[in-house]
C-alpha cells in the first residue's frame, strides 16, 4: 500500500468444501461492489526561527510542513493569533511585523488538503532596544576658546562605541570628547554591542560667549595740578574675566584710544598731555584681546561704552 492510493473495500462468497471463502475457482463464487478507501499520511507543522531583533525591525519564522498542499497554520504569540491559508510550499515563512516586544511563538494548529497535522516547535523573537543617553553637556574653557561636550549612554547593551567619523572611543557609560574648537559644532554617533544604532547626538554651532566684564570706576571729575598723579578709585566688585583677560587702565581724550595705559589706575602728566587744554578721561581697558566700539564724541559725564569711567 501506498498513502495516497485508491483502495477498495468488498464482500465476496464461495465455498471451498470446508466453510472458507478463499476459493477463487468455485462457480458460485459472488464479489460484492467495492467501498474505495484512501489512506492519507499525517502531515506536520514545525516552527523555528527563535531570534533576536532591533525594536522596528521584522521577524521572519520559518516553518517547516508535510503532507498535501494546501496548508492551513493558526499562530499566535500568546496574545493575539493569526490564520495562514492557502500555503503550497512545504517551508513557509511567516513575517511578524515590527513587534514592540518579545514574544513566544507557537502553532494553535494545522492541517493541509486532507488531515490535521502533527504540530510542534516554537520561536521566540527577543526585541533589543538601543540604547539612550542623557541630555549633552557642553563645558566651555576658562580662555573662551574651546569646550568639551559630555552625554552619559544607558540602555542596549554596553559597552558603547562613539564615532566622530574619524575617531572610535569605547566607552560603558560617560562620554566626553575632545576639546573643539568653540565657533564650530559637533557631530557624534554611538551605538551599543546589540547594534541597534546609531544614536546621533549633534549640535551644529557652538559659541562660547565671552563673559568679561569690567568693574567700575569713581566717576567724580578731578583737576589735578602739577604732574599729579591722578589717581581714581576703581570698584572691582562686578567685575568678571576670562580666564585669558587682563585688566589694565588707560587715559583717553573721550574716544577709547589709548593715550596711555597702566596697570592701575594712576596717571601723571606727560608730554603728550597740555595743562588745561584737555578734558581726559581715564578708565579700564579690560582686557587686551577685545575689540571694542569707538566713539568719536567728548562725553562730558564720564560713561563710555562698556564702562563707566572716571574723568579727569
């Protein structure tokens, strides 16, 4: 015999002399019509294809089948099932789309063209996420001229490598780069040993504002007689610097140019100066790397831009 073959059932009569039915020869022998019977082999249905993904990516389990096409498979991951009909291929593969979290699969049930199969097999898809890192902190030096950029990563799977594009670093937590150069921007990607990355982390401009500020000076005119000095008082109290900054003072005829400077605040006269001609103003410089705004106007109360000054 043979699955799938056409079989019959009959009756027949006869007498071979002792009661038997087995004589082919007898006359009187009487086959009946015949019931056809068709044995079919039990198909089976096994799953496969445990895995591990990236949250938004797809799973695809293979499942293996026999018997006769077509096929029908009922899965479900212990939530939600799904009916697969018409299948004509002995390996089907069934796609989960995109799931948010891990899951065991199984097969409910089968069967193909003629009979319920033999079920067996299950498949768990493992979701990994990649991993997150906290808000970048951006550190600027105390010369205004170039920062560092931090960000703590958690999550995947440590440790992480961080890529500027042309240099790796390893890290299982905290990251910082280099120094860069303030005026420009950064641009990093991380990723952790799922591969479930890249995480971008980038900020196209960074500017390290100067935070100079110059203290203030007694603004109370004064005349001075002979060479002087002339000497003012200064109120450091609101003043700030940059960690390259220095301060110095100068004496100016209104237009913050320099006619003389000084590391404090004390001038005498000098030969660029003409007693009683000049209304001079005598304030601070600051710090040598700034450039400031000139004005062309004598102010007579002392303030110019930036400062107030004292008047001499």
């Amino acid at each position: 015999m043979t699955y799938g073959d056409v079989l019959h059932f009959g009756d027949r009569g006869s007498d071979d002399g002792t009661g038997g039915v087995n004589d082919q020869v007898d006359p009187c022998l009487a086959v009946a019509p015949g019931t056809p019977v068709i044995f079919y082999e039990v198909p089976t249905a096994t799953l496969g294809g445990t895995q591990e993904i990236c949250i938004g990516e797809n799973a695809v389990l293979p499942i293996l089948l026999t018997g006769d096409s077509p096929w029908t498979v009922e899965i479900t991951d212990g939530a939600t099932s799904e009916t697969i009909t018409g299948i004509n291929s002995t390996t089907y593969n069934y796609t989960v789309v995109a799931p948010q979290s891990t899951a065991t699969y199984t097969i409910v049930a089968s069967n193909d063209e003629h009979c319920p199969a033999v079920i067996s097999g299950t498949a768990t898809v493992t979701v990994n996420l990649p991993p997150v890192n906290d808000a970048a902190e951006v550190t600027i030096n105390s010369t205004n001229t170039g920062y560092v950029v931090c960000f703590k990563i958690s999550g995947g799977v440590p440790p992480y490598t961080v890529t500027n594009g042309a240099t790796v670093w390893v890290v299982d937590s905290v990251f910082c780069s280099n120094e860069l150069p303030c005026g420009n921007g950064y641009y990093f990607e991380y990723d952790g040993a799922n591969g479930c990355g890249p995480v971008i982390v980038t900020e196209p401009l960074v500017e390290c504002a100067c935070t100079t500020t110059g203290g203030e000076l007694d603004p109370t005119p004064q005349e001075i007689c002979g060479t002087g000095p002339a000497v003012v008082a200064y109120d450091a109290t609101n003043q700030v610097l940059d960690g390259d900054d220095v301060v110095d003072f100068m004496i100016h005829n209104g237009d913050n140019v320099p006619i003389a400077t000084n590391t404090i605040p004390s001038f005498s006269y000098t030969g660029l100066l003409t007693y009683g001609d000049d209304l001079l103003h005598l304030g601070p410089d600051r710090e040598q790397r700034r450039q400031r705004e000139r004005r062309p106007d004598r102010s007579m109360s002392g303030d110019h831009p930036g400062y107030p000054g004292g008047v001499l």
